[in-house]
C-alpha cells in the first residue's frame, strides 16, 4: 500500500546533498533547451519606484544605456499591455510616461515603494546596479493614504478606473435571518475590537529566475512560483503574446506560502529576453533580489480591522452576530477580493448562526499590498470569531469546548451564507478529539512549578520573578474552505502514461502542480503508484513546466491533494483500463472538474460558495511573564481532520510547520511600516521563531473521518494548523492573566502595556 505511509521525499537526497537546482543556482549547462551556446549568463536588476505615492513626470535613462556592459533597458514603452492582476489587471507592469495605452489603470502613478520602473540588464550585477543608480526620474509628490482610516476619509481615488465611489472598493455583506430577533433574544451580548497584523512570508529562498529563449522559440521563465500556467497567462496578458510563445518553468522552490502567487520578475524577465532576442542577443539572464527587496518587494497577510457583537441565550446558543470588517488591500487588489471573502464568511465562526449581519469591504492604500498567505483569510477571521466565543464563555460561565460543542457547525447544519454544508463535516469529532488529547475535563493545575521559573528566562543573564510567571490554557477551533471558490473556475489536469511490455516496467505521471516545500510531488507519486497499482519506484514524475504539462491550477488554498489526487486517480484508472485492453503505451488524460460553486449574492451573502472544508481545533498551554510580557508556549495539541493520510510524515511536518508559522504571527513577527514604508525588510529585526521561540511540544493528532468528494477520501488540510493559534493562545493569556488582548502580535511591549491598562 503506498497511501498512509510514510514515503521518502522524492526530493530528499538532492537537498540534502545540495545538488538541488534552485532558480537562483541555475547554470548554463543547467539548460537543455535554450537556443544559446555556453555563453555567461547576462544580469537583470530591477529599479523599484521608491515613491509611497508620486506621478512620474520624466524618466531619463540615456546615461545608464551608455554605461559599458548595459545590454539594454526595459520600461513601459516596452510593455504592450502595461498591466497585470491575478484577480483585476489593476497594477502596471511598469511605472512609467510612455505606455502603450492598453491599459486602463494610470501607469504613471506610483502607488507603493516597490512599484517597479525599469529592469536593467548588463554582463554584471555590479554594472547593472551602477546602471540603474543612473536612471534619471523626475516625480510629482502625491498626498499619502498609508492606512485603512485615511484612505477612508479622503476623497482621492487611488483606483478612479475602478469605478468605485470610494478607496473601499470591494463590498460583501450576509444578511441571514431576522438580526432584531436576535438581539432581542439574546441574555448575553458581548462586543469588541479587533485589529489583526501583517505578515511577513520569509521563505527561505528569495525571488530569483532565469530567462531566455528555448529551442521552440518560446520565451522561457524558470522561477519559484505557485501556478506555473497562471504565470504562464500573465506573462501572454502583459506582452501581448499566445500561449504557445511562452514557456514556464519551476526548478526547486524554497517555500512560498501563498507570496509566490504573484508576479515578481515572471512578466520583466520575459519582456528583457524578449526585446534582446530581437537585437540578436540571446545570452540567458539571471535576476535575483535581495532579502531586503523581498520582504519590500512581495506582498504580506493582510492587516485589517474587525467591529463586532454576539449575541447568546443564557444556555449558551447564539443567537445574533453583527461585524464591521475592513481589510488593508494595500496598493493593488491581487487576491483581496478573494481572501475577503474567507474573511467574510469566517469572522462568523465555524458555527451555526440563525442571524446574522456583516458587512466586509477591502480599501486601497498608498501600502505594501495584502495578498495569499497560508490560510487565506480565515486567521484573521478566526483570531475575532474565537476571541468572541472565549468572551462569551466567560460571561456565561461556562465551558468553553462545551459552548463550541453546542455551537459549532454539523452535518445538518446551514452555512452562514444560508446553503447547506457539503457532506463531510467532522468539526465536532475535531473539537472532542482535542478536548481529550488535552485532557481538557481534568481541569489544567495553573500552579507554577520550579522547574517551570527555571526554564523560563526572558533574559539569558536575569532571572525571573517567579511571582511574576503565570500559567494559562486556551481552546480554538476554525476551518476553511478547501479548493478555489465563489465561481471559479476550479480544475485540475494529470495524466498517466503507462509503459512496458507484458509487465508494467514504468508508470510516467505528468502533472503541473508546484511543490513549494510541502512534498507535493511525493505525494503526487505516491498517488500514482496506488491509481495504478504498482509499487512507488515505479513512478517517475515529469512535473511543473507549461510545455510538458496540464493546467493544475495553484499550489494554494488547501487545494492541491485533493485536487490533484482526484485527478490523478481517475487518469491512472483510464490508463490501467488501456493497459488492460492492450494498448501500448497507455495514456490517461484527466481534467478534474468539481462541484461548482457560486458568487455570493451581494445584497444577502446567500450562496454555495465552497466545494467542501476543512476542520482543525487546538490548545495552548502557556507561561507568560507578566513583568516582562515575554511568553513561553509549554505545549500546542493540534488537531486535524485530513480524510484520508497519504504521507504520515508530511501530514506531521505539515501541522508542525503551521504551528510555528502561527507562533510567529502570534508573538514574534511584527512589521513595522511608517507612511506606507516597511521600517524592518531584513531578519534581523523582523524575527521569526528562533529555536528558543518555538513550543516545547507540539503534538499532532490526525483525524480520518473521509470527505466524500475527496480522493480516497481525503481533504486538504496544509493551512488548518495556521488558522486557530492566534485566538487560542489569546485565550491561554486570559486563563493566565484576566486580562483580553484585542489585537496580536503578543509581543513583550504589547502584553506589558495590555497588563498595565487593565490594571
């Protein structure tokens, strides 16, 4: 059996070993298909706007094209459609004066500090540098709207071709059952205000690529990214070029989390190989960026804010949710309008509410842009709907797993968009399950032990007060949807070709899904293996490349197993049949077409929204020193509902990574922008877990209740172990100091001066 267990990564040897190819460690004898010789590679810089908000007035780049070993420049009047988006073509591939016209968005604007000008290429980084330090511009100072309430109170339009009468540009609102009734219902009615933080991805492997022109005459991009022929459409959008011109590629992706979504050096790179093919040039270039220009350059989890109240009868059912949400798109949408509506539906909770009012709008901001990052939304809803559900425990007195058990959504239950919930839902076997690996019934002896003060330091050289060191435990629950929503589009290709004679010798198992770190192509092999019933070895996998590849859709939104393996399975199975009936080589094709889904209705949020979901519940244990607001997480019980293991190992590491991914946002990680600049774009002051940060213990308890339209009944479940912590860990502060925290991260300063308000 090749599913449920814990297969090798198919990656693991060449990691290890350093042999891997990442984008940036490509050579020229890396590339087979390239119409060069063994010619050096030439060097790309891009040249950020560095303007939060300014109209460029001129652009001068006649002293950086006469420097020595520029091979050429590239701005907008190189872009035939100077615009791009993953959601809305809102943002110009380019700043700058003279554009093509076929756009509608400004592209004379800059909007945020890394809005790019112009890619410089020449035979060294250091001339290219030296070069684009040359590049003369001329710009006209904007007014700044850096946040969601400026932004709000200006009449100025950063977007006037969106059509929108405000910055708040996109709107969703649930409006379900009878709100009055509920209120007037309700014993007990809790209200906050929450304002939940930026993140940073910080994956290990900065942006980097190559380009050039393959054989085929196809221009060609090798990058990290998270949907190779979604690249591959933006690329053919901006450049105005058909799908068979154009080539993606992914070597080794060292971690993307949802900030590998969107274009980085994909549509510049493209039009630099493009335009120096076209004066016989046709060395290969390589572009790389710094950390510093990553963390200014990409997106980050969006920042939003969050006014709310709930409402719950004295035996603990909830009667009425009102919420208020703005989230912080930033400078342009790219997936704003999607990750809203996650925001949307989970600021509600995982539960059964008969009525309901929330209004949600995303804002344009002179910011960094929000965009995917690992849950999609559903932190931030779920750092609200906990929090409120943990107050409302307490103003009942009562149990909290025994309010969300009450509560919580079921197999018969409605979705707060007011459809029925798809088959499979397992959230309160995930609740139990975790109440009982906690041993939550026992009661948790808060007592602070010596062996507790001695392993809690918050200063290596200065012990702590050991009256100063209080203990707590929360409970979080949420879920999330798994696969893309609200009418998309959602498919997914693979196809199985089968060889040999007499015997099955080789199965080849084609399929663009990107493994960003996540093991996806172990997995993808492991399911080819099973759909065809041979042992694993058998399998080799072609993988990630537009030209050799079917469309698998992206590497996110909890998707890729279970669409994949559903595409997968039924591909081997017609393959298997052919093999059967003889047929040699046999080849099975399979575009996976789920369920449909549908946009909300925008007067009411009514809908089926979501192809299935996934269900996650979790507990903190914690110590946290009150003199010096420094925590310390004893123990993380996180657990999930998978439907079905493919890979133990990677379900494990899967839930273990998401933990500390959410200790991070929760306590560390703490961006600091000024005027809509990033203050802190480098590691050493934007600090994600060290080893001394991290739990002492995480243990994952993995659930099998199978999803129906799942193959082999499984469901995603990567972003779950992401979603709950923020609030639980809230909660677990609460246990331990009476005090509730609003906003997050729980960073030293930020608990002390929480402590110090309430007294």
């Amino acid at each position: 059996m090749t599913l449920g267990t814990s297969e090798k990564r198919i990656d693991a040897a060449g990691k290890v070993t350093g042999e891997t190819r990442y984008s940036g460690d490509i050579q020229t004898a890396d590339i087979k298909h390239g119409q060069f010789s063994a010619d050096q590679f030439l060097h790309a810089v891009v040249l950020f706007s560095d303007q939060v908000h300014a109209r460029m007035l001129s652009m001068d780049t006649s002293a950086a094209e006469a420097l020595p070993g520029v091979a050429g420049i590239f701005t907008s009047k190189h872009i035939p459609v100077n615009e791009y988006g993953l959601t809305l073509f809102d943002q110009p591939v380019f700043i700058g004066t003279e554009s093509s016209g076929r756009s509608k968005v400004p592209s004379d604007v800059s909007r945020w500090e890394a809005d790019h000008v112009a890619i410089v290429v020449a035979d060294s980084v250091e001339i290219a540098h030296e070069a684009a330090a040359l590049i003369n511009i001329e710009w006209e100072q904007l007014p700044i709207f850096p946040d969601i309430d400026s932004a709000l109170a200006t009449d100025t339009l950063l977007h006037p071709e969106s059509g929108a009468e405000g910055n708040d540009y996109y709107h969703l609102k649930i409006r379900k059952g009878d709100i009055d009734a509920g209120w007037a219902t309700a014993d007990v009615v809790v209200e906050g205000e929450y304002e939940v933080p930026h993140q940073e991805h910080a994956y290990l492997q900065p942006e980097a690529a190559v380009s050039y022109i393959d054989d085929a005459g196809r221009v060609t991009v090798e990058i990290a990214g998270q949907w190779t022929h979604e690249d591959q459409e933006q690329i053919c959008h901006a450049l105005d070029l058909p799908a068979d011109k154009v080539r993606v590629i992914y070597p080794a992706i060292g971690g993307a989390f949802g900030g590998r979504e969107d274009m980085s050096l994909q549509i510049v790179l493209a039009v630099a190989s493009l335009e120096l093919h076209k004066k016989g040039i046709t060395r290969p270039i390589r572009s790389q960026w710094s950390r510093e220009e990553s963390i200014v350059g990409h997106h980050k989890r969006h920042r939003g804010k969050v006014k709310t109240k709930w409402g719950a009868t004295k035996d603990g059912k909830i009667t009425a949710v009102e919420a208020d949400v703005f989230l912080d798109a930033g400078a342009y949408n790219y997936t704003s309008n999607k990750v809203l509506g996650n925001f949307h539906i989970c600021v509600g909770g995982a539960y059964d509410i008969p009525n309901a009012r929330i209004d949600s709008k995303a804002v344009y901001t002179t910011s960094v842009p929000g965009g995917a990052y690992r849950g999609f939304g559903a932190p931030q809803g779920a750092f609200v709907a906990e929090s409120q559900m943990n107050k409302l425990a307490a103003a009942l007195g009562m149990d909290p797993v025994e309010l969300r058990l009450k509560n919580c959504l079921r197999e018969e239950s409605m979705q707060i968009t007011q459809v029925a919930m798809p088959p499979g839902v397992s959230l309160p076997e995930v609740i139990e399950s975790c109440a009982k690996t906690a041993s939550w019934d026992d009661g948790l002896n808060n007592d602070v032990t010596a062996d507790d003060v001695a392993n809690f330091q918050s200063f290596q050289t200065l012990p702590p007060d050991p009256e100063s060191i209080k203990r707590g435990r929360g409970f979080a629950i949420s879920f999330k949807n798994v696969g893309f929503s609200y009418g998309f589009p959602e498919r997914c290709e693979a196809t199985i070709e089968i060889y040999g004679n007499g015997q099955i010798e080789e199965v080849v198992c084609r399929h663009a899904g990107a493994d960003v770190g996540q093991g996806a192509h172990t997995v993808f092999r492991q399911m080819a293996a099973r759909a065809t019933n041979v042992p694993v070895e058998k399998v080799r996998m072609i993988v990630s490349d537009t030209a050799e590849t079917g469309d698998s859709g992206s590497a996110s939104a909890s998707r890729l197993t279970f669409m994949a393996g559903n595409a997968i399975k039924r591909a081997g199975e017609e393959a298997l049949k052919q093999w059967q009936e003889e047929e040699r080589p046999a080849i099975g094709h399979h575009r996976f077409t789920p369920r449909p889904t549908v946009t909300l209705d925008y007067e009411t949020g009514y809908g089926d929204g979501n192809i299935t979901f996934g269900y996650v519940a979790q507990y903190v244990d914690l110590l946290v020193d009150t003199e010096t607001g420094h925590i310390k997480i004893n123990k993380v019980i996180s657990t999930n509902d998978v439907g079905k293991t493919i890979n133990q190992q990677q379900v494990e590491g899967q839930i273990e990574g998401g933990v500390i991914q959410a200790v991070g946002y929760s306590i560390t990680e703490n961006l600091q922008l000024k005027d809509g600049r990033i203050l802190n774009p480098r590691f050493s002051t934007y600090l994600i877990p060290g080893i001394l940060d991290i739990p002492d213990e995480v243990e994952s308890d993995i659930l099998e209740i199978p999803d129906p339209q799942g193959p082999w009944g499984a469901r995603g479940m990567a972003e779950m172990p992401m979603i709950p912590l923020a609030p639980a860990i809230g909660a677990a502060l609460h246990d331990a100091t009476g005090v509730w925290f609003d906003e997050f991260p729980f960073t030293p300063g930020k608990v002390v001066k929480g402590l110090k308000e309430k007294g």
